[in-house]
C-alpha cells in the first residue's frame, strides 16, 4: 500500500488534473442528449431537423478534431490551450437560451464543437506529460474514473434543476462548470508537464510524418472506432424519448439524466478496473470487439423492453462498455504513438473518427425514426454493432491491434 500512496504523491498537480476531469465529466455527457430533447420535445423541431444539427456538430467534431491534436502536440502551455477550449465551451451554452433558431443552433453547435474537439487531446497530453507512457494507463483510469463520477454529480444536478428551472437554466450550469474546469486545469504546476513525454516523442528526431502513421493496423482501429459509435451514439436519445413515452413524463430532461446517471455510475467502477484488465489480457484490442458485441446486445435490449427495468439493463451493459473503452483507446492510441511524437495527434485523428460515427449515427437516426419509429431503428444499430463485432472476429482484429504482432510507425525506413 505503501508503494501506491507513493505513486499517488509522485504526480505533481493530481487533484487540479482529477478535478478538472471530474468537471469535464459533469458537462460533456449530457449536453448532445439535451440539446436533443430540448430541440425535439421542448421546441418541437422536426427529428429530421434535430438529427441535422446533432450530425452537423459531430462533423465539426471530426474536422477539428485532428486540428486540435496538432496544437496539442504543439503548444507548449497546455493549459491555457484548456481554458480557451472551456471559453468557448461556455459561448456555445449560453447560445442556446430562449428558443433557439437553426442560425442560433448551428452557432452553438461551432462553439462546443472546437471544445469538444480539443478536450480530449488536450488533457491526454497533460496526463501523458506529467506521468509518461508506464503511468499513463494508470492515471487514465483516475482520471476517467473521476470523469464518470463527475457525470453522475452533473446528472443528479440537471435532474434537480429539471425540477426547478429551464432548460437554459441547465445548460447555463454546464457554461459554469466548463470555466471552473479551465480554471482549475492551472493548479497543475507548468513545468511538470514534459512538453516531449507529452506527444510520446523519442529522444532525438522529429516528429514521424502523418502519411507514416496510417499503417494497416492503425486504419483498421478507426474502422471498428467508427462501426462502433454509428451503432452508439443515437442509442442515449432514442432511448430517453422512448422511456418518457413509457413513463408518460412532461420533462424528458429528467429522464435523460436518470439514464445518464445510471450509465455513469457503472461506468466509474469498470474505469477504474480497466487498467488491471489490460495487465492481464496480452491485447487490449480485444475489448474493441466485445464492446461491439455488447453493444449490439444493447440496441436489441433497447428495442425489445417495453419498460422501464428493461431500459435501465441496457444503459447498466452501456456503463461497463464505455468505462472500460474510455481508459482502453487512448492506451491504444499511445501504444500506436510510442517514439513517434504524434501522441495527441493520432488522439485528434481517433476523436474525429468517434465524431464521424456520432455523426452518421443521429442522421441515420433522424431520417428513419419518423418511418420506422423507435424500436426498429434502435434494432438497426444494433445490427451495425453485431456487424462489426463479425468483422472484428474475421479479421483477427485482436491480433493486429496487439503490439507484439504489429510494427511500430517508428521503426519504418525514412
């Protein structure tokens, strides 16, 4: 034990960092399923409307989010990149007040969009700066850990608002809480954050080119990345405006933090064991093609269930998926990035990629929930999850996402 609380102490800025994650936590899950309901249910636009401006911010998602991966890679101060990154987090919430128009939605859209893209890359830089590649998975865990625990508080605190305010009202609260984020990323000390350890450079040399990180294994990742939150990403909302039909309910706010709340409170525990999973399996790839296979469980679970036990089983299979993926890929993406000093901006390439699928997942979604309605849509991405899980069995996709069965980028011939 002893050894543990020495490695806790050894991490200079730990609890700005895990509270910084904790905040992130706190606005990011529930803002895309809100803006959804709030445009859906509590303006009434049109799904096909809705699906338009939810696909249109997980496309600037996927264009800034390579963008984002390079300036992390680049700018030394990581954290004021982190606190202008929760600024204009910020300006999209408060952009959303007062029945927004599609000019005003789209707006919004921009501005949580370059947030959202560089969030990820940016505080994955400073994990990696401050402990290195060893540590890394470790504080990944906490780190998501303290995210997923940050999710359930910003749960507990939308459905007390839902209780008692407005929609802005909530989205006024994720405003707040991405500045105090920014601003408490600055009790991380600066010169503890390796500027070189932090895009896993190798000792001399420049960064490898981008052309020479595209190798077969790393495109096969993106391709089960992206199969994965086409399948995903629309579940949440589908999900939340099914059970307030079923539970009758004129505050379908509510009952998106309630699902969120229970995805996110399964989601700390399997984050947190995520880092000994991956001691004991030779490949963490394999995780990818389980999370698919649980994920197709999941849409069907959705689409059968009719109440509301059933619904809150599949969102329990959605915790222990997404807390494990969450500490899994970016230990993947660092291992892809050993010596190659690229580290945040295969993060970026990989965080576009997830945007790519959340994009096709709400336009899909938004086209057919109006002519097929909710459950045959939610057994469709179910069968895109189950596809790929088939793909990922055919392919040997464990063994290709597996280090010691691939070359690293960096041992390549100039």
């Amino acid at each position: 034990m002893t050894g543990v609380g020495e490695a806790r102490e050894s991490v200079p800025g730990r609890i700005p960092f895990l509270a910084a994650n904790f905040l992130l936590g706190d606005i990011q899950t529930g803002i895309m399923p809100l803006m959804s309901i709030d445009l859906l249910l509590g303006e009434h636009w049109p799904s096909k409307d809705v699906g338009f401006v939810l696909a249109v911010g997980s496309l600037l998602l996927l264009l800034f989010g390579p963008l984002a991966g390079l300036m992390a890679d680049r700018i030394l101060s990581k954290r004021l990149l982190f606190f202008l990154l929760s600024v204009s987090f910020s300006i999209g919430c408060l952009l959303l007040y007062d029945h927004p128009s599609l000019v005003r939605a789209l707006m919004a859209q921009l501005f949580l969009g370059v947030a959202q893209a560089g969030f990820t890359p940016v505080l994955g830089a400073v994990a990696m700066g401050l402990v290195g590649s060893k540590g890394f998975p470790r504080l990944t865990g906490h780190s998501q850990g303290a995210s997923h625990a940050g999710s359930v508080f910003g749960a507990v605190s939308v459905l007390w608002i839902a209780l008692h305010g407005s929609y802005f009202a909530i989205f006024a609260y994720y405003g707040l809480s991405a500045l105090l984020a920014g601003l408490i990323l600055f009790g991380v000390p600066a010169a503890a954050i390796d500027p070189r350890r932090a895009r896993e450079a190798a000792e001399k040399g420049d960064p490898l080119p981008v052309r020479r990180l595209l190798t077969p294994p790393f495109l096969l990742f993106l391709l089960f990345i992206l199969l994965f939150f086409v399948a995903n990403t629309a579940m949440l909302p589908l999900a939340g405006d099914k059970l307030s039909a079923i539970l009758r309910s004129d505050s379908p706010a509510r009952v998106i933090a309630m699902l969120v709340l229970v995805t996110q409170a399964i989601m700390i525990p399997s984050s947190l064991l995520a880092p000994v999973l991956l001691r004991k399996v030779p490949s963490g790839g394999i995780f990818i093609g389980l999370s698919l296979l649980l994920l197709s469980l999941r849409g069907g679970l959705l689409a059968e269930m009719q109440m509301l036990g059933g619904l809150l089983v599949g969102q329990v299979l959605d915790g222990i998926v997404m807390g494990v993926l969450s500490v899994v890929l970016p230990v993947l993406v660092a291992d892809f990035a050993r010596g190659t000093g690229r580290f945040n901006l295969l993060q970026g390439i990989v965080g576009g990629v997830v945007s790519a699928g959340a994009s096709l997942s709400q336009l899909l979604s938004g086209r057919l929930l109006d002519l097929w309605g909710y459950d045959r849509t939610l057994l469709l991405l179910s069968g895109v999850a189950l596809s790929g899980a088939a793909l990922f069995v055919a392919g040997g996709g464990s063994a290709l996402l597996s280090p010691r069965n691939r070359e690293s980028p960096q041992r390549e011939d100039p």
